[in-house]
C-alpha cells in the first residue's frame, strides 16, 4: 500500500487502493463480511449511530461493511478528483440512482443518441413517467448540442465511445458547455474504465461504470457505481440509501479481485483488439471498423489527446451484404461466443442494429457506401490474437458464401 501519498502510476495504485489495515487485518484482501446487523456495545453507541453516514462506521447492512467499503473506495482512489464513491447492483441500477438524484418533474435531461439501449429507454420509460422530458442529441455536433438545452435541462448523460457504433465525442468540450448551462454533467465511463479516461479531471461532474464489465472482468457478478466530488457523492449516497440500493459482500469481492488485474487485462485486450481492428480494415469483405483506438478512424484524434487508454471492444460494418450474410458469419465464428455483455476474460460476437436505437444519429456512420449496414460488435478477450484473427478469416469465408 501507497502510505507515503507519494505520487504513483494507475497500475500501482490498483494494487494497494482500499487495502485499509483495519479492513484487511493480516491477510492480503479485505475478507467477506457477511452481515445485515451491526452490533451496539450499549445504547449510548445505539443512539450515536445514526448521526454519522460515512464508510467505515457501522451501522447496518444496507450500509455496508470492509468489503464493501474497501472496493468503494479503491475506485475513488482510481478516479481523481472524486470524493467518494457509491456501489449499485448493476451498471443500469447506477444510471438509474445517479438520474433519480439529480431530476425532478418537470426537469429535462439531455442524453447522447448513440447510448446504451437501457439508458435511452430509461429516459422514455422511467424518467417519462416520473414527469422528466428526455431530449435526444448527436454528440458530434456541438452546435446542436448546445442549442438543445433549456432553462428546465439539468442533466447532460453522455458515453464514449458511444454504444454498438463507437464514435467519440469531444468530452471536456461537453463538459464545459453544461456546466456554463446549469447543468450536471454524468459519463457512462465503462468502455476505458478510470484508467483510460479520467473523467472529473476532464470536467466530468459524475463518472459512472458498469463493474459487470471490466472490473469483474470474470462475468459473474452485476454491478455498477458512480464517482463524484463532494456534493454530489452525498446527494448520490442519500438517494441509493433512500433506494435501497446495496451490493452484497461477496460480489463486492469478486469485484475487489477483479479490479487487481484490470491494467495488465486491459492492456492485453486493447493490444489484441487494435490487433484484429488493423487486420479487419484490410479486408475486402469489410466496410468500416468502428474503432476510435485505431489510426484514421472516426474520432481517433480526440481519443489520442483525452484517453490513455482503450479496451477490446469495437465493431465493424460489412461491405454489401444482408443479415442472413452477417449472421452466417456470427455462427460460424468459433473462438467468440454470442452474448450481450463485454469487459470478460472471453471473446464476445454481436450482431447489431444501431439504427433500431437512434432518433437523430444516422447508421452507419459517415463516410459509408450505400448497402454498408449491417455490423457486428466484437469484445476481444485474453485469446491469443492470432488465433481471433485466424477464427474470423475463416467465419468470413460463411459471410461470403451464397
């Protein structure tokens, strides 16, 4: 551990974070504290509980105890500028909590067009239905952008890259502009984690994360939290205490054992995906490689100047072809399995159809040549990347055949 407050790299910092001594004792990780009841040594310590809310004081389960807390904490200590962190049961809880604290009737919440399917349809469901009018906008235009807001927009929700199709907006721009409008900006943070893009030293006001992903990097738990400075982390902790919201312990270390490795997994599946995205930009049968990492592809540069890092998930969109083509080349595929998450130890394939979950944006994306539409979502694993790049060849040889 890093008791010297000596500065230090992400990757050494994520050995040591939330390894308090008085949460570990002797051993190396924080053990599981299975618990809903926190025991008082009398009624004066009773009576003084409830006046203290904070990490690290018991008071019940819905609270948490060292596995809990040492994970929210190693994820503030990864995330500049935060004051504290709050756990979730899923990545979609998380957005869930974060928007419910930050709206109220009447309210508008602007969110990115290209987002994740559960966030856009929790902007048309549930917040709709508690009287806040959710507003659509393409974060590659900022004009637009800008011109979206009104007196009554306080929240922006924006994703880099965005969800299926990949493109990357100019964040601290964004950031910048809600703030000069009144408004609280929150990042949906999963694709580089806070170690590729460290969003409130961007001007992010709340970076959320989907810990089902990278973090578990396993895919066996659900989890999600949200990092903010100190105003908004209390208003968050009030609202998921309110909610109810709370993750259990042994997730919580599974999450902790997951979270040590996440540098030198993300540097493999970000090197193995660039990898297999430069391969896949050479072949005929392709029409685009939706990956801001790889040079010359849409939104590279602003990945270059604002990230430090990536990770293994992009798409590609076919050049010609139908979804009967797109398909035989997923099912063909033998290395990847078909499922809907990312961030594991496994490579993943996705058939995708962005344009069902777009009211603005165009699918695909520009420059495209007409019949270019139908795309698959890859979520590179801890493969050998010659063997990926190998399976794939062959499944195109599916793609091709009539």
């Amino acid at each position: 551990m890093n008791d010297s407050q000596v500065p230090v790299a992400p990757a050494t910092t994520i050995v040591g974070a939330g390894r308090r001594e008085e949460w570990t004792g002797a051993v190396v990780n924080p053990p599981i504290w299975r618990a809903s009841t926190h025991l008082y040594a009398n009624t004066a310590a009773l009576a003084e509980g409830p006046r203290h809310n904070e990490d690290g004081r018991f008071f019940y389960g819905r609270r948490g105890a060292p596995t809990q807390w040492a994970l929210a904490e190693a994820l503030t200590q990864l995330e500049p500028g935060a004051a504290g962190t709050v756990l979730y049961p899923s990545g979609v809880a998380a957005l869930a909590g974060v928007l419910l604290t930050l709206l109220r009737p009447g309210d508008v919440v602007l969110i990115a067009d290209n987002a994740y399917d559960p966030t856009r349809s929790m902007g048309t469901g549930l917040l709709s239905d508690l009287g806040v009018e959710p507003r659509f906008f393409d974060p590659l235009d900022l004009t637009a952008y800008q011109a979206a807001f009104c007196e009554r927009t306080r929240a922006v929700l924006m994703e880099a890259p965005g969800s299926l199709s990949m493109e990357m907006c100019d964040l601290p721009a964004m950031a910048r502009i809600a703030r000069e409008k009144g408004a609280i900006s929150v990042l949906d943070n999963t694709w580089a984690s806070a170690l590729g893009f460290q969003a409130l030293e961007h001007g992010i006001d709340i970076s959320v994360q989907a810990l089902t992903k990278h973090v578990g990097g396993h895919s066996d738990l659900m989890m999600g939290s949200a990092s903010a400075g100190p105003e908004l982390y209390a208003r968050l902790r009030t609202r998921a205490q309110q909610l109810g919201h709370v993750v259990s312990p042994d997730d919580a270390a599974l999450a902790l054992r997951g979270l040590r490795t996440l540098h030198v997994r993300l540097k493999q599946s970000t090197q193995s995906a660039l990898n297999i995205a430069t391969w896949l930009s050479e072949r005929p049968e392709v029409g685009q490689v939706l990956c801001p990492m790889l040079p010359g592809s849409l939104g590279h540069e602003l990945w270059k100047r604002d990230f430090t890092g990536g990770c293994g998930l992009f798409s590609m969109v076919f050049r010609g072809g139908d979804m009967a083509a797109r398909n035989r080349f997923v099912d063909a595929l033998r290395l990847f399995g078909i499922g809907y998450s990312w961030g594991g130890f496994e490579s993943l394939a996705l058939p995708i159809a962005p344009q069902a979950y777009r009211t603005v944006m165009p699918w695909p994306p520009e420059p495209a040549q007409d019949g270019d539409r139908y795309g698959v979502r890859f979520a590179i694993g801890l493969e050998d990347a010659d063997d990926l790049i190998a399976d794939i060849e062959q499944a195109l040889s599916a793609w091709a055949r009539p």
